[in-house]
C-alpha cells in the first residue's frame, strides 16, 4: 500500500492546513507495560490512610458546614471517588438539616454559605439562589462592604457557576464579584492573588477534575488549618494514580507507533497523547483502564477522519468514503483510494476490537449504536464538505443541526459509556441517542467553543464556514457581535447542564458527568484558542502536571 510524504506532489496540490508535528515523540512509550500492577507498599499506605479520612467523613458533628468543607477539600483534592456513598450520606444530612423549602438556615458568612450553596448543588441537590439575597442593599446591588471580604468574594464566585435558568441573582454575582476581583487582584498577598487568577481562568465547577486536584493540593498545603491525613493521602493517590495512567499512555502510544499514521498519512494532526488526555479527562478513575483505552482510539481515528474531510480528501473521495462508512463492511475499503484504506482499516479494526468486547460481555446490541452514532458523524462532515465545495454558507439554524453531530461529542460520550461494565444497561443509550438536553449542551459547547477561537485559522486554509460566518451573512452583524451571540450560546449550554445535573436526574449521574467533564474540557482548552490544535503551550503544561510530574510529598 502506497503512503503519502509531505514531498509528494499529490499532497502540495491539495487544500493543506499547516499542523505542527507530534510535540511527545515516543516519551510515553517508556512507561508501556502488559502489567497493570500497583506498588502494593503504595496501595497499602494509602489504604490506610483512607479508613481515616473515612473516619473523619462519618464522624458525628455540630458544625454541619465543617463537614460540607470536608467534602469540599476532598472533591477538590480528587479523592471522592474512594467516598461516593459517604459523601452523599453527609450531604444528604446536611440538606435535610440545613436548607428549607431551599433556603439556608443557620448561616450568615457569605463565604461558608457561598460554599455550602456549591458544594451541594454540585452533588446535585437543589438550593435556593435567593440566600444571596441577604447580601444586597435597599437598591437591590451586592453591598459594596463584601468587597474587603475577598475569601467570601472569591467563593460567591464559585457558587454562580452552578447557575441554572431564570437566575438572575448568580447572573449579577459571577458579574460583581469578577469585576471586583479582577480589580483588588494586586493588592492580595501572593497566595490569595494566585487562587484569584487560576479562579478567573479555571472556575472550579468548570475545571478539570485532576488539573484541580494538582492545583489544589498546592493550595490546600499553604492552609494553616490542612488536615495532614488527608494531604498525604491526596498526594499519594494522584501520584499512583498517574504511574497507572502513564501506562495506559505508553501502551496506547506504542500502539500508535505501529500504525505509524503521522508518516503514512502526515496531512492529518498527530495527538495521540492529547487525544489520551481527553479520555482521561472523561474518566480517570482506576477501575476504567479499557474504558479509557477504547475512548482513546475511537478519538484518535475520528481526529484523522475529521482532517481527512477537513483539509485533504478531494469531494469524489470523500462521497467514497462516505458510502464505505454506510457500508459498514471490511469489504467496502476495496473502492478506495490507498491512503483511505488504511484509514477504514484502522477504524475497522477498533470497531471488531469494540465488537469482540461486547461479545464476552454478551451485550452485542450496544454495537448498533454505535454504528448508527459514527454513521451520523460521518454523514455530517461529508454535507460540511459539500457546504466548502459549493461555497454555501448555511442559516446558524442550519449549520448547528449539522456541525453538533460533526463534532462528534455524543458519538465520544456513548464511547465513553460502552467500556462502563454492566451498570450501563441499553436504556442509557436508548437514552443518548435520543437527544436529551445534557448532550444537546454539551454538543453546544464542543462547536460553538471550538468556532470562536478557530475561525481566522480555518479561513486562511478554505476550511468550511463556520458558525461566525452564518451569523454575518444571515443578520450582517459584525463578527464581533457574532463571537458575541456564540458565547450566549454556550452560556445557556451551561446552565443546561447544570439545571440536567439536580436531582432528581433522568439517569445515573455517572453518565451525566462523562458529558459534564466533556464540556470541562472544551472550557478549559477553548476559551483562548484550539489548544488541541496548537499544543504548545497551555495543553502541553497541563499534560506535564497530570502525567509527567509527580507531586513531591
């Protein structure tokens, strides 16, 4: 089978975008492994260390909000995966004792309440935007005296994130207290002024699970008041957690290495690790590895597949490839051009791999869809393709029916659910693939995100219009006004999510968070360019935190 290099004449003549090379080379490869195994005198310590901490959990207390900042240092330290039953018992009680008819009683420091508001409708229980009214005057503004209380502003903050329709109270908060805490930023000593500025970029609610628990192991070390348990167990978990994960990446790479695309098909981006990064993002918790590993491929294959049709494969190419794909036959690669073959055996080959794992699991019907979700993905990049042939520039209506199957988000989230074991049962996909609001957001927040922040360098090259270019030609407003509309967009994606994640929830809310932790991602790696794209820079620094350093202890 022929392969294609950069010098080829058939490469020079076609529609290239000008991707930066694979930035990790082979690094991760050093880690591979067949062996999945822990240091046990590790596992032992920290099994230790957990009955305390469990301890310190179940404990019988006075100071409810003690204990909700318990759950909060140990959410934001990324060890609640070891306590789920005992966190939402604690909640639970704290609820119950707490909050009537969703007010806060028996609380009146705005930085206690302001966590407690969090921390519990983070775990999905209703409370009342309305205990924030206690801190506004006759004019109905935020007293201006909150302003010296910076640790109070700084969780009022955190609180209007989990902002959900017809709030307008944590509308004005996130407002008040952005532009308060922007302006005393240089005046808070060197500690507060950092949590200020990592808070403005990386919203807790809005973060990364493991960046926040990198960060905020940091941070909570600098607390007088740590509990010295519970920092040694945090640190000794993230660093046997990322000796697993560094495993996982040598083995996916190592298998990367063997299909050897970034020679064979070098048009394409090359982000095998970025790609890894993204299922672990999605889940990082232990008991997932395969989950992660089958996550990683499907992503990396589609990645080619969207640069196929993207910036190489002429119109006639892709209708082959297009019709190969609705095939769905090994068969089907026969009718096309070389370098597609090794793209359609590739993603066949995972899709037999996806197959002979649910057959040992005996649950063979997820495959169909599976099928139907890639077919869809496929069927909109190819329309996105005719849209750039013909130079038609759609309705925003029209463009976002196709473009948020495009981006693939609920085809990932249904991967993310099929290496999930038997607690995924076929009402969850029945319910994915029949557009629930959660994935409808969060297929919002992929595109739209990734529009604003790529659209001048997907113009230089004659990629398709984007999202930008419908709201200019459909309302002739200037691009500003566009960019504008699309983060309106996103904002009432967000409070989707949120409003989907209260209890009571239409499904187990560990599938929520797989689309929840999407969007985090998107967040964190769009808000300022395609960090994915260009991953020099704020995608390689995060990577090095969670999976090259380890946390000194």
């Amino acid at each position: 089978m022929s392969t294609l290099t950069n010098s080829n004449p058939e490469i020079k003549q076609r529609n290239l975008a000008d991707y930066h090379p694979n930035i990790w080379g082979e690094y991760f490869i050093q880690y591979a492994s067949e062996s999945m195994d822990l240091d046990q005198n590790i596992v032992a310590e920290i099994d230790t260390l957990k009955s305390e901490v469990r301890n310190m959990l179940v404990a019988k207390t006075d100071e409810p909000f003690a204990k909700v900042k318990l759950v909060d240092s140990i959410c934001r330290l990324g060890v609640s995966y070891h306590f789920e039953k005992e966190i939402d018992d604690v909640l639970q009680q704290v609820h119950k004792s707490c909050v009537e008819n969703g007010e806060v009683i028996l609380e009146d420091n705005l930085c206690a309440l302001a966590v407690l508001f969090r921390v519990l409708r983070q775990q999905g229980f209703y409370v009342s935007p309305n205990v924030f009214t206690k801190f506004k005057d006759k004019q109905g503004n935020f007293n201006e005296t909150l302003i010296t209380d910076v640790e109070g502003m700084l969780s009022l903050y955190e609180a209007s994130h989990m902002i959900v329709h017809e709030e307008d109270i944590l509308e004005e908060a996130l407002g008040f207290t952005s532009t308060h805490l922007e302006s005393i930023a240089t005046q808070l000593n060197h500690s507060l002024a950092e949590q200020v500025k990592y808070a403005s970029k990386h919203p807790i609610h809005k973060n990364l699970p493991r960046l926040e628990a990198r960060h905020y192991i940091s941070i909570y070390e600098q607390d007088p008041s740590h509990n010295e348990i519970l920092l040694t167990f945090s640190k000794l978990d993230f660093n046997l957690l990322q000796s697993l994960h560094q495993k996982e990446f040598g083995n996916i790479c190592k298998w990367w290495k063997e299909l050897d695309f970034s020679s064979k098909l070098p048009y394409a981006r090359d982000r095998i690790v970025e790609c890894s990064f993204w299922s672990l993002i999605v889940y990082f918790e232990p008991q997932y590895p395969q989950a992660r590993k089958m996550l990683s491929k499907v992503n990396a294959i589609l990645s080619f597949i969207d640069d196929t049709y993207d910036s190489y494969g002429t119109i006639d190419e892709l209708e082959l490839f297009t019709e190969a794909i609705e095939r769905w036959d090994i068969d089907a690669l026969n009718n096309l051009p070389d370098y597609m073959k090794l793209l359609y055996k590739s993603f066949w080959n995972i899709y037999k791999e996806i197959e002979q794992e649910m057959i040992k699991q005996g649950r063979l019907y997820i495959l169909n869809y599976y099928e139907k979700e890639f077919k869809k993905a496929v069927q909109a990049y190819m329309t996105e393709a005719r849209w750039l042939n013909k130079n038609y520039i759609p309705t925003t209506e029209e463009y976002m029916s196709v473009s948020t199957i495009s981006c693939c988000s609920t085809l990932l989230i249904l991967t993310s659910y099929i290496g999930m074991g038997d607690t995924v049962i076929e009402n969850i996909f029945n319910w994915l693939t029949n557009e629930p609001i959660i994935a409808n957001a969060a297929a919002t927040i992929c595109r739209v995100m990734d529009e604003i922040v790529s659209s001048e360098f997907e113009h230089k090259r004659g990629h398709v219009c984007s999202l930008l270019d419908c709201y200019i030609k459909q309302y002739g407003m200037t691009r500003e006004a566009a960019i504008q509309e699309c983060q309106k967009r996103v904002a009432i994606a967000w409070k989707d999510i949120n409003k989907e994640c209260l209890r009571p929830t239409e499904v187990p809310i560990e599938f929520l968070t797989r689309a929840l932790n999407f969007s985090r991602f998107m967040d964190v790696f769009y808000t300022d360019k395609d960090n994915y794209t260009h991953v020099e820079g704020l995608m390689k620094t995060y990577i090095k935190d969670v999976l090259v350093d380890p946390i000194p202890i």
